[in-house]
C-alpha cells in the first residue's frame, strides 16, 4: 500500500481517519447533549407546572377562607382573572 512505502501519505491517511473519527465523535457529543437538553427542559416544565397548580390549590384555600381576590393574587402573582376563573 502506498501510505506504508510514504511516510508523508501514511501521516496523511491517519489524519484523515482522525478527522473522520473526530466528526463522528462530534455528532454523537451533540447527540447525548441535545437528549440532556431535552431533559432538562423536559424537568424544567414540569416544575414550573408544579408551581402553576401549588399557586392555584393556594388561591382555591384562600377563597374559601374568604380572602379577597386582589389579597391573593398579589401573594400568588396570579392574575384576578385566574383566581375568579376558580370560583
């Protein structure tokens, strides 16, 4: 083979395996990152979906308790139009 009789070709073929191993490496780098993204995102939406129904079961007790709606949502930051859409 010719890469083995010139030195220079088999320096040149090895860094082509390098690069091609380098690109491939590199699509699965983005691969893993874009699914731990997708995680993250994933968590970071159900979280914030916790914190809209706590709010919410908060603004239901305090109606019941009598509370005014303007009280609430400034304790909740609830719009007034959220917390009368519970009664």
């Amino acid at each position: 083979m010719l890469a083995e009789r010139n030195p220079h070709i088999g320096r040149a073929v090895a860094v082509l395996k390098e690069l091609r191993e380098d690109e491939r490496t590199r699509l699965l780098v983005e691969s893993h990152q874009k699914a731990r993204w997708d995680e993250e995102l994933r968590i970071e939406a159900a979280l914030a979906e916790g914190r809209i129904e706590e709010k919410l079961e908060i603004a239901r007790s305090a109606l019941r308790a009598g509370m005014a709606v303007a009280d609430i949502a400034t304790i909740t930051k609830l719009s007034s139009k959220e917390i009368e859409a519970l009664h």
